[in-house]
C-alpha cells in the first residue's frame, strides 16, 4: 500500500503498538474460553476468531513482508484467519468460524504474544519505509475496528443465551435524561466531502471531493429509546405504509416486533445490555436499529434519513450509536482502492450495504473522526446503531 | 393521485388507450394458454398474470373510483391480481403466481375486454378531472412496464425448456458490424437532472434538481458480446479481484460462467433469443447481465460504470440495451411519493437497488425518456440489461 | 421383464387398451390446457406429464424394443418424460416439470394418439412374445396409477386457488351415516402373505412367504371424517404426547390443524372436494392424512395401525381411502427385481415410506387387489389416504 | 416406569453409579472447555452438553422424585438440558445448544459433582424401592449411550477442523489382517425374537416375541475397509443402479464419494480418526456408513443387509463397528412403552430410521447385548456404523 497520507513516525507507532494491542486483551479479560469459541450467526465471529485475526494482519502484511528471517507462528493460520483477501489465498469459511476448537484460546494468546514481541523489534529496530510504516499504522485502525465487533459479537452472543449473562458489571447507572431535541439549519451550497489526507484515514474517506448540497435541517441529538418506544406502541412494526418493501418482508420474516434486544415481559419493556438485562431506559440513545428500522422511524416522525453528506456537513463525529444515513455505500469520485492485498480492504464491499456515520459507546476512544464512513448491510441489527432525523429545509 | 403535470387530453387519452392496450394483446399473441399460465422463478410472472395485472390497475385505481356504478368483473381479483399496493389490500404471494390455473387465458381475456370497454365508454364520455385523466396516463405507462416485463418473462421460461422453443421467428437478421467504441469527454460542474415536468414522468424522476459532476468520459455505445466475449475468455468469471465481494458470492454460487443465456456447446457459443437458440452475434450490444457483471467488467476494462447523473447529462436515451449505472435508486433531494395507494408505486422501492437508464429493444417506442430510472436488484439477469463504460477525466 | 406370472393373453391386452387408454383421457377431460401445465409442489406432477409419460412407458417399453421400424414421435420426449428411469437415461428434473409450456397439451393428445396408433397396430399383428406382452401388461396397471395420481394432483393444484375451483360437478350427494365401528377379531398363526402368481401382480408383492402373526383385532371400517373431528376438536394435533417426535416436528413446522383439505370458517369444518368446497360430511372416511397423523389418531383412540400383513390376512380390498399400515414399505423375503429398466419400477423406494393398503374413491375399477402394496412417505397428505384402527387381541 | 424385570439391588447399584459416572468424565478428560462447547451440526450435541443432559436425568427423573427436600442445582437447568421430553417441559432448541457458553464447564463439571453427591447419599441410605432403583439402572445405561455419542460427536467436531486435531494419541497400532470372510449358513424356522427380561433391557426390546425366519447365510465378520475399497474404486458412488433412489440423491447433493472420513490426497487413502489422520488401514471394519451406503455395498456385493431377526438369531453382540439392518425402526407387537415422562425414551422415534446390531469401539464395555437394538436415519455417517453381509439360502 502507498498511503495517500504521511504515515505516523515510527516511534509514536512503536509506542501506540503495544497500547492498542493490550486494549483488545482488556476486552477479551471477562470472557471464558468457551464465550471466546462460538459463533452466533454467520455475520458475527468468534472472539478467538477476532484475537486471531487481527495478529494475523500484522503477520501477513507486515511481518512476512519486512521483518528479517520471519517464520509464521503456524503454518495453517494464514488459511484459518485470512478473513478475506483473496490476494494472500484461500480462506476457511465464514459460517463456520465456530467450528474451530483449537487453536484453544490459549493457543491463540500465545500467538499474539509471539507476533507482539517481533513487531516490538521490528518498530524499536533500523528504520522502516513508508509503506511499512503505513501498514502498521492500518493495522492499528484495523485492531479498533475489531475491537468495537468483539462487544457487538459477544452482545449478540449473550443475547441468546436463556441465563441472560452479563459480560461485565457496570456500576450504578443513573437514568439519564435526555435534551429536547431541536432542530437545526445548515445552508446549502458546495460543500468538501471527504479526508483531507491530514493524518490518516481509511481510503474510502478519498478523494477529498465536492458536493452540491440543498439546505436542510438536522436533529441536535440521535432518537432516545423514549422516542423510539412511541413508535413501536403507536404499531410503527404493524403499518407497512412506513417501511421499505424489502425493510417490511425482513420485518415480517423475522417477525421483529421492537428493537433487537428489547424485550416485554410481564407487561414492561426491558432490553439486554452488555451488563445483562435491564429496564428500558427512555433516555438513552435508542440502539441496534437496522437501516430499515431507522428509515421506518423517521417516515413515522415526519421526516427522513440525512445522506451521509449532510451528516458530515453538520454534525460533529462521536456519540453513543452510529447514526444510519440514506447513502449506500459506495465510491467517491476518483477513488482508487490501495495496490495489493489491502486494496480489499474497503472497496470491495461498495454494493447494497448503507453509510453509518459518528461512532459508539464501543468505538475505541481517537478512532473515529468525521468523514469516517461505517457501512452494514440494511438488515443488520447487532451493531451500536441508531438513528438521527433530518429534513428538508422548510 | 395529484399529477405533478398537466395529464394529456382526455381525447389524447381516449386514442392513446386501446392502441397501447392492443400492444400488450399483440404481445400475449403467439403463446398458447401454458405459455402464458406458468411462473418461472418467483421474480418472474406468468403472462396471464401481466395481461390481469394491468387491467386490475385500471379498474382499481380508475373505473372503482370515477366510473358511475362500476361493479368489478370478479370479486376475488382485486387479491388475486394486485400485485404490492397495501392501501389496496392483501395480496396473493407472488411466488405462487404459477400455481393459479384458473381464472384461465380466455377468461382474462374477457376481463381485458369487459374493462376496456367500460374505459372507452368513461374516456369518451363527460369531461374527467385532472386526478381520473392522470391516472388513466400513469395506467397507460404502467401497461408499457409490463409489455416489456412480458418479453423478459416469457424469454426466461422458454429458455428453460430443453426443447429451447421460439417465441416468434424473426426476419433474415445479418450479423451487425458495431461502430468502433470511442470516448466522448464531458466537461464537469452542475448538472440539472431529473425530470422538469413537461409531459408525463414518474414520481421518482422528480423533483429536478441540481448535482455537482467532475469532468468525466463516457464511452459512444455499449459494449457488444464481442468485447465482452474477451472478458469471458480471458478469465473474467475466474478473477475474483475483478468482482464485488458480493458479486463473487452470488456467482459462485450460482455458477455462472457467462451471460444468461449463452451457451457454450461444442466449442461454440450459442445465445437463447426470443427466436430460439443462435450462434452468438459478436457485433450487438451484450446483455442480460446482472449489475455485479456489469461491473466486473468495467473494472476489467479498466474503467467504471457511469453514475445515473453522467449517464443523464451525457447519453441520449434509448438502445438496444438498458444500461446499468454506478447508482443505487435512491429518492432525488425533495423526492415525495404520490398520495393514496398509487404512492407505493415507486418509494418504497428505495433500497438495495441499482439505477439502470436508457432503454432496450424490447421497450415500447416512445416509452422511454432521458431521465427515465428503470431499477434492479444487483443479481438480476433476465431483463435486457447490459454496460456502457464510463471514466474519469483524464 | 420375465414376468413371474404368464401375461394375458394378445387378444385380450388389444381390447382392454384402449379402453384403459380412454380412461385417462376422460379424466382429463373437464381441465383447461392451463389446469393440465401447472405443477402445485415438487411432489406432484402435471396432468400433460402424466398423459405424456404414460405414454413415453409404451414408447419406451414395448414400441422401441419391440416394434418393426419405430421412430420415436419426438426426440426430446426420451428424456423429458422420463420419470426416474436411469437405465434409460437421465431425466428432466422433477421439481422442474411445471415449467414446461411446450409440448402443448395438444401436441401430448397427438403423441398419445400416435402411440395408441402403433400399439394397437402391433398388438392386432403377428403373435408377440411373453415379454412383450407382459410389458403391455405392466403399462396398462402403470396407466391406471396415474389415473388415480391425476387425481390426487388436480385436486391438490386446485385447493390453492382462492377461487376454489370444482374439477367436476357432482350430482346430489346426501350425507352418508356411516356404520357403527366393531371390531373383528383374527386369530394368530403362520399367514401366506403375497400374491400367488394367478393373474397380473407388481414384483413388490412377490414371492409368496408365510409370516407369524399374534391375534388381533381389526375394525370393520375406516375411521369416519366425524371420529376424526372428535380427535381434532379434543386437541389431537396440540398433544405432542400422540405424536411420533417426527410426526409432531413436521406437524408444527407444517402448522398442520386438521387433515389436508379441511378449513374452519365461520366456526364450521368445510372440505375442499374435487366438487369444490363443502360442508364436512361426518359420515365418509376421512381421507388425505398422513402416515403422522393417522399414527396419531389411533394412539389417541388407544389403538394402534394394522400391520400391512394383518391387514391382508383380515380385510378384503376396495374402499373409499387408502388405509395406512404400520409396516415400512420393504422388501419381501427373496424379493428380486425385475430385469432390465423396469426393476426399477418399484424396488429403489424400499427406504423411509410406509405401506398403505386397500384402494380408493380415485383407484380404477379393477386396479386394486388384496396384496397390493401402495406406499408413500410418512408426511405425504395429498392422496386419498385414511385410517382403519387395529389393537391386540385382549 | 414400573420396570418389566427386577432392577439390580441398591447396593450394586451404589457402587456401578460412581464408576460409570467416572468412565464419563475420563471421556471429557482430553477435551478443552472450547471442544466441549461446540456444536458441529445439529445431529451432534457438545460433549458439555452431553455431561449436563446425562446429570439432568439423574436430577429430574430420580432426585426431584425420590431424594428428600432436593432442590435444583440450577432453575434454568430443567430447560437447558432436557433433550426432548416434552412431559417434562419445555426444551431448549436442539441446533442452538452450540450456542451456550455458559454454563462454563467448570459449572458444569461442579453440577455432576453435587448430582453425585446426592445421588451418593440417596443409594447409601434408606433402602428405595423398585420404581426408583429401576430408574437409576436406567440412568445409568442411558449415561452409556452418551458416552459412545461424546465420542461419535467429537471426532466429527474435530474432523472438520483443518488442522486435524487428535482426540488423544493411541500407542503402536500394527495394522490388522482380517479372517477371511466365511458364509455362515442358518437354518429357518421360528426364532424367539427380544429380551426375555432377565436383567435389564431397554423397552424397545420388549416382549419377546416370536418371528418366522426362511434359511439365510450371513457372514463371518463385517466388512473390511479394504472390501470397501474395491466397491468405491470399481464406481460404487457412480452408479445409481447400486443404491436405493433416495440414498442416490442425498449421495448426489451431498457430494459423497467415500465413507465420511475418508479422504483422498496425493493418490494415498487416508481416514480421520480419533488419533488424528492415518492411512487406511484395510484390515479393519469399515465404518461411518450410512444405511444408504451398507445397502448399495450389499447390492453390489451380489448379497443383501440382514434382517434385524436374522441378526439376533445368528449373530453375537459386540464387535468393532454397529451393523446396519434392513429392518426400519418399529415397535414390537405388544410394545407399550413405559409410562410417565421416560415413556418418551424410546416409542417416539420409531418411524424413518433403521436399526443397528451389534455395538462398537465406541460402546462402553457390558453396555450392549445380543437384543440391542440401536437406530438411526438412513443418511446418519457420523456413528460408528458398517455393514454386514448376509444372502437368501441357495
């Protein structure tokens, strides 16, 4: 890969490495062995499977290729966790990630733990070339990408489970009230879409290009689950007038009835948190919306989703869900993929899934930014997802 | 419905009505009462279905509620035959469209005459308001989808007969000589696109509005099976870095290898038409591709779809092929469906489908129009679909 | 085929096949081209496929082994219209036999005819052989289960119609009172289960051997379409605890309520009939159940299904409904195919389907024996299939 | 359950409890927390599972009835681990148990360790009667079973893992030369068929019962791998006349080409066993065969399965592989099962499966005898099943 940016000097990397690579053992801390094995649904992973992973990322792109003299740690790894790079070769099958019992979670530790120690030499040894460097630095966004899908797979997984466990207490948790929302006027006009190349960024941020935008208004804050509850008791999931044609036949074959981990039981709304069952609590960001979901709300509410131009023109990046916007997902104009392996990082996927903009209660801290661009098919429910309303200009 | 234009001329309407709707008599033609009774594949429908469909549109959404003491034909079509609209009612599954034997083709038949002839009686009698007279002309365009859609389906049901029957024989039909593909430049800046409200346009043409285009290129015609033939014998269905990550799914899945309805038989590639079996014609424009074939090879050509906004401000409209684009069909900036139940004509769509523009050989002369937005799911093959290359500005 | 029993005789087998021929055309005769193409689930066939393959077993059988010079009526009906022959070569998929609008049912007439044309001719011809005639033979019992499955398939594609079409009117059809239920009891002892040799029999009901049985009793008639409601309104098919564990599995995926054809509107039990929809007639046997749920039903009556040799030692043959046994459909000792293409008529489905024994309202006079062995798989409704109790001698 | 014969005396009973308790947990003892989580197919269940469902039964069919004042160890446990018994309740979905991380392990190994316990006491103390010690024998051979399933179920766990996982290592393992097969002939007559109630049996051996057997010859020993060899190189999964019609299409759809562990690499045959991947070793039984496989490698060996009567009579128990029967699973005359929630274990399943003789590598020792009666669906691969042969008298 030829970053479009200047990557990070190799000893601010060298001290970052370490840092985000003990952030993702910090969240595999609370789980068992056998809560680091299964698979939910296909579309989740194991967290084994993520701890893997992404060590394997380091190996393949950057170790295999600049390191001096390196072996692979296991010869059949580069099979089993190649995700989907087609470049580097086969890859073990999605759907069946959690058929795999060893390598045991001990095993895989032990694998980071090898890959960390050479990567510590390679980043405190003679100094590498951009393209080294930038890998690493991908890497390191890699890693917080899948730190954020270990909460979302292991929520998903828990979920499931009729104990209801917690992955982790959480300590008192005062309802919180939420702002009125307002709403707010952005002008239309020519507006700069895209990263500026100033630090890094993902290479579906680029190019930097211009949209002509219409003025519009945009809500000061996403939907709360108070907001949101209005709609399921008014028979928002009973009136098909308010949905997709796709959104509702997903609607009525999976037969949802309210948010993913909502629940009504014995005549009150409770939701499945990471820290285990709980009341609903109105004041929050309403969450785990798929596209649909999001889109049905706002037509409900009277007005629409904000294209992913809008939200970057607008809003500020960071908040407790992604916030769905009306964009699918795809190219900017002039975009290239990177060269190699990598280039199927990201360009690949530019069919039939829509743009999530912001971040979440389980984005790692510094890795989001606003022209960052989240992308999940439109029925995906077990992401940190919400909703914030737009609407056209009066 | 409140027509965003002026409707045609109740004496327009009332000349235009029995020729448009011969066309589709003229159509169902050559095919006997089987051909015309079976599905085959649940996105397909069977002709009887068409020919009912079509005529139901007519008297549910004209002769029920302008027409004086109207009594419908059949109490049990007003389910049988109304394919999506909610407002309207309940429908019957469109999977087991082929499973109605009765009402039989002559029976629709005379459910076509009995309607036409209550629409003759009402367009020639006193004068109609603009929301009958606008919905009598979105029947008629309707009527025009679906003599196309006629074509498609039949087409795809004898394909899978291996006795590989005709529809109709055609003429001497000399192989063509295509024009040699040259790049026409296109200057950037704003564009207005979208429909501007003279003479009719479906709602999701509108409103006009403006867009910001960079400088691009467009290629002078669609690319023929000769081009594409390269791609197929140069290992196009083989390359997976060629694909979208789920265009690679959908192929491998499906084995596809080639184009619909080509064939390779003892070393030669044949092509299932309308006329029967055919060797393959290299000089005509390739189609029947899905969106995910389409851009494979465009991205094996080293170059891109167009966007809907280049395609519209660059091409003129009609072809032998309907032409895909980069774009997913999305609502235009201001976009609001039409009230009542005809609202569900276009919306609700909005999803997870890809902007085809143009028009093919087996569209209705004057059907089609520059800002026309005919839209298909990503895999879809069997309408006349094919690719025209487009790039950036050098 | 040596057939194990000396055939009919020439002069006999001219005269009955036209008549037996001239059966299937009747039945056919109140349908519409439309009726006769379609295909209501991947376990029934079209009525053109079962004209057209009746005839393809005299073609395919007798003609072209046979005859003097016979040229095949059309050279893709050897493949189209072969059922499961794999001797014969492969075969049109099954599931696939509704999408076959050509031939046209007039063209399936003209091979019907072409064919009758050519047997009659050589069966009014020179002496033919014991193999010969024993396939002619074996054709016309073939002819004649179709006959019935024309039957069972119409009655099944029609039932899906919302319109509710009647095959046939029939005349005034006042309720029957059935007979008071007794039970016959049978003593044990060595049985001669099978057919003797006398006249025309399947190779499934060959050799002749003797079996054990204990004493027994069996009742004097099937069970009523009244008894049976006692079983549904008493929660028959809400009671797991009367089900076999695959018999209840598929009976709540399947959402099964009552049998096949019953609909409870309006708070009365209606039937759909090859007549159309009906009054329940509580005097009648009940018919089109399962294997599963006429298991259930006797466990509920505390008593169980006759073994298939119970039932031939105690009933006579003959009846309105199939009579589901408890005997899976096996080989019996010393069984042997025929050889040749027809040893696959009837031994390859030795696996997983259960016997049923008797005859029905839909059988042809004459078809139906004492030691005929119907058989279908356990979940299969849509034949003519009801319940006669049996119980241990006390 | 009233028993049928006299439960074994308390205290031999006190003291088989332990070790066979033990025998089980020595299984599990080579297994990580992660290999006994996963679940590879729905057929399989995970071996913690399996240790749980097995204490499950002592708990609720012995402690919740006959210990005094036993509480539960887990509330949610009665739901989690009951397998199908629906007088019992509830059951959690059978495809999902793969799903369960917790309870860990460890918990589970702690809820054998308190059943026990309790159990301990129970059998040391006051003397029970037979309904309860009658109840306990069960318990016990019912923990037998899953111990031969813990090791049918892990090898195929393990079996799909790339990296070909062991299950534990087995010492010097000289490669055997098999008898040479002899045909053991047998005369007919009437055989006494089932347990004659002399110690324990399960129910579906029961009554004994008397059967009418023709002369038969069956062979000396079941099939070598090496036998089975010559069938798969000379196209036994080729050709369709060899199998059973519904054996060939599972055969087709699932892609067979050789018994389930077998693999071919590099021109060598290799086999998945419980010590890893090995040469064939042609000596030994062939096993993992579905019923579908037994019967076509009968077929094309000129001879037949045995019956299930003709195996009792002839054969002994016990042996290397189960042996497949021509006989389907069904209920002995007079066969009642037991009554209250254990009536379940058996009765209910006996429709589509076929049964087995004999027992395996796999079953505990003094588990099986000459009456057992083991039984599966015809495709089931993943036991440890072969074949057989046996021929009518000349």
């Amino acid at each position: 890969m030829k970053p479009d940016h200047a990557p990070l000097a190799q000893g601010e990397l060298a001290a970052r490495y370490p840092l985000i690579r003990k952030d993702t053992g910090r969240l595999a801390a609370p789980l068992t062995p056998e809560d680091c094995a299964l698979q939910s649904m296909p579309d989740a992973s194991p967290v084994k499977w993520h701890l893997a992973h992404t060590t394997w990322f380091f190996e393949t792109f950057v170790l295999q290729r600049f390191a001096v003299r390196y072996a692979p740690f296991h010869p059949g790894f580069r099979y089993l966790f190649n995700s989907y790079y087609n470049t580097v070769g086969e890859q073990y099958p999605r759907p069946q990630r959690g058929l795999l019992s060893r390598p045991a979670l001990d095993e895989v530790l032990a694998y980071r733990a090898h890959v960390d120690e050479r990567m510590r030499a390679m980043l405190d040894g003679p100094t590498l070339g951009d393209e080294a460097l930038g890998l690493v630095e991908l890497g390191l966004h890699h890693e917080q990408q899948h730190q954020e899908l270990i909460l979302a797979d292991v929520k998903h997984l828990l979920s499931l489970n009729p104990l209801e466990p917690a992955y982790a207490a959480d300590g008192a948790h005062p309802a919180a009230a939420a702002a009125p929302l307002e709403w707010r006027a952005r002008d239309g006009g020519v507006a700069d879409i895209g990263h500026d190349g100033t630090g890094f960024a993902f290479d579906n941020e680029q190019p930097r290009h211009r949209v002509l935008l219409a003025p519009f208004e945009i809500a000061s804050r996403p939907a709360t689950s108070g907001e949101y509850l209005a709609f399921v008791e008014e028979g928002g999931y009973r009136r098909p007038e308010l949905w997709l044609s796709e959104g509702w036949a997903v609607a009525q074959a999976q037969r949802w009835e309210a948010p993913l981990y909502w629940r009504h039981r014995d005549g009150e709304w409770r939701e499945f948190t990471l820290a285990g069952a709980r009341p609903l609590d109105a004041g929050r960001p309403v969450s785990h919306l798929s596209h649909f979901e999001a889109d049905a709300y706002a037509r409900w509410a009277g007005a629409r989703l904000p294209t992913e131009f809008e939200w970057e023109h607008a809003a500020g990046a960071g908040g407790e869900v992604w916030e769905w916007t009306s964009s699918s997902y795809g190219p900017y104009p002039g975009y290239r993929p990177a060269a190699g392996a990598v280039g199927e990082y990201n360009g690949k996927f530019m069919s039939n899934q829509y743009v999530l903009r912001g971040s979440s209660c389980a984005t790692p801290a510094g890795h989001a930014r606003r022209t960052y661009r989240n992308f999940f098919p439109s029925g995906a429910r077990w992401q940190f997802s919400g909703v914030r309303l737009a609407r056209d200009a009066a």
